[in-house]
C-alpha cells in the first residue's frame, strides 16, 4: 500500500462503521462526523430490532447484531418521532408506523388537533465489541399542517424549534438535527479514546 502523505505529517483520522439499510442516514451521518475528523464508513446489512418500549433497548440490540456482522467498532443509530398529543407516538415505533401509515397517516391522526408539539429523540450506540455506549439527541418542535415535498422519513412534516420550515425543507437541517446532537457527543467521546 502506498501512503500519499506521511503519517508523520498528517493527522491520524479516525474512523467508525455505521452499520444500517439507510443510505439516507448514512449520508448524514457521514457528512456530520466528516466534520469532527471522523470518517464514516457504511456496512448495509439488516440487523435485529426488537420490539420494546425502550428506544435504548432497540439500539443496543441493534448495536449487537450489527457488531456481530462487521467484527469490527461500529455506531448503529435508532430515532423516534413523539408526538405529544398521540401520547408520545409513534415513538420507538416510528418505522414500523412510517412504513404502515406514513406521513399522511400521521397528519391524519392530528387532524383538528391544536397541540402538535413533538420532539425528535436519535440515539447513536457505539459497540467495539466489548461495551454498548448510548449517545442521545433530542429536538423539539411540532408537526406541520401538511407534508413538505422533499426529504425522507419524517422529515417532510417535522418543524424543528426556531425554523420557520421542515426539515425537508430546510436547506441547513444539520443545524437542527437531533442525529446531529447525538452524532456531536459521540464524538467528543470518542475523539478522547
């Protein structure tokens, strides 16, 4: 292997596997840690997700398994969308409701409703194989009367706190993103490994 730069004169970068089936997050997820130093790599491969009530649980799980197929430190990431009129869901079952009801589905449910705060929660969980570490992002904000066009997942209805658009919308998302706060601890974390 040839180096184009000595090690001596460039910076060690550190580097991590995400481990999904979401290029669309993996996107993200690379362009976030790119600007920590970090370089994100993406291992596609299905992994277990239990059913739970705790998003924690779901992303150690997720974690494990996804340990499991690259043998090597890797982050999973796992988010939910809790919407404070329905009770806090869909929740720790955002995907399986996006997949089944999705947007319009949402906005359905909060049809004539006056209270449409929710908040954005991702959790990032790091496995090297030994330890399950948790990092967590949190945004509030509320879903809009309509579906933007653009984006992916929930993006087009969830308007965070202190924008005036989606997320699908908003041309600086990264500024508002709950990954991007999970994504943020984490790396200091692992920056001071």
């Amino acid at each position: 292997m040839t180096l184009l730069f000595s090690p001596a004169l460039k910076p060690a970068v550190r580097q991590v596997v995400f481990t999904s089936t979401n290029q669309n997050k993996y996107r993200e997820v690379q362009s976030i840690l790119a600007l920590r130093g970090i370089e994100a790599r993406f291992a596609r491969a299905e992994l277990v997700e239990i059913q739970s009530d705790s998003l924690e649980a779901i992303a150690k799980e997720k974690a494990k398994s996804a340990f499991a197929h690259v043998s090597r430190s890797v982050i999973v990431e796992d988010d939910g969308l809790f919407i404070d009129a329905l009770g806090g869901f869909p929740g720790q079952y955002s995907s399986y409701a996006f997949r089944t009801i999705g947007n319009a589905g949402i906005l359905k449910l909060l049809s004539g409703r006056q209270d449409r705060s929710a908040s954005f929660v991702s959790l990032i969980a790091f496995n090297d194989g030994n330890d399950v570490v948790i990092f967590e992002g949190k945004v509030a904000g509320r879903i809009s009367e309509q579906e933007a066009s653009g984006g992916w997942g929930y993006d087009p209805i969830f308007v965070p706190d202190g924008a005036d658009h989606t997320y699908s919308e908003l041309q600086n998302k990264n500024d508002y993103s709950h990954r991007r706060k999970a994504l943020d601890r984490f790396a200091e974390w692992y920056l001071r490994l």
